[in-house]
C-alpha cells in the first residue's frame, strides 16, 4: 500500500490579491470574445404572435423567442461602494451603493431547451435598454 501526501499534490493556491486581478481579466476577455452575432431574419409565415421580423440565432438555427428559449443578459456589476462610519460595538459596517445601475453587458446568453446554452451577440447597431 502506498500513500500519497496530499500536501504535494494539491494544487497551487493563488494568493488572494491575484484572485481580483483574475477576476477583472477573465472579465475583460469574455466581453472581448468573439461571439457570433443574433441576425435579423423576415419569415415566410407569421410566429403565433404575428411576427415577421424576428432575432435568428446563428448557433442553433431558431428564432429567438420565450417559446424556444430565452435570452438573458449577462452582466457583472462590480461596484466600489462607500463604508460609512464604523461600528465597533454593534459589529456593523454601513456600505452605501455607488450606482444602483447595472454593469455592462459582458455577453448575451440564449438558452434552449434542444441546445442548451450559448453566448451571442446582438446584431450590429442594436442595444439593450435596461428598463425598472
């Protein structure tokens, strides 16, 4: 029987600080990857719903609908909130929100229940609109 020292083989661990470094890179490339954009597409017949003008997914060939899938925006709202005055005896710690508005959108993910998940782009000149 031999045994292994689990001390050697465990991975490396990342001092803390990197971790944010990390965090902000891998952010960074998501947004900049090259994610095929949704195309705009006119129908030969009408959806359920009376549209003929429609978002096409590239990667999964369907239209982009609640029936078929959903997508959803993904984003990061990484914030840099104010502490207020601290309290020692109560233990507590006030944070006042910087900016109640989402972070930008790192990508656009399109979720089917046939294809799983995805992640597109909009077409070319569209933005999302962020509504209460």
């Amino acid at each position: 029987m031999t045994t292994t020292d689990t001390a050697a083989t465990a991975a490396a661990r990342i001092p803390a600080d990197d971790l944010i470094d990390r965090l902000w890179s891998l952010m960074h490339e998501i947004e900049a990857a090259d994610f095929p954009a949704l195309r705009i597409v006119e129908l030969d017949e009408p959806t359920d719903y009376g549209e003929r003008i429609v978002l096409w997914c590239p990667r999964c060939d369907q239209h982009v609908n609640v029936e078929d899938g959903y997508l959803r925006a993904i984003d990061v709202d990484v914030r840099y909130n104010s502490v207020g005055q601290i309290n020692p005896a109560g233990r507590t710690l006030p944070i006042y929100e910087a900016d109640p508005d989402p972070g930008d959108v790192l990508v656009y993910l399109h979720q089917t229940d046939e294809h799983g998940e995805h992640g597109v782009r909009l077409p070319e000149d569209w933005q999302g609109v962020w509504k209460a």
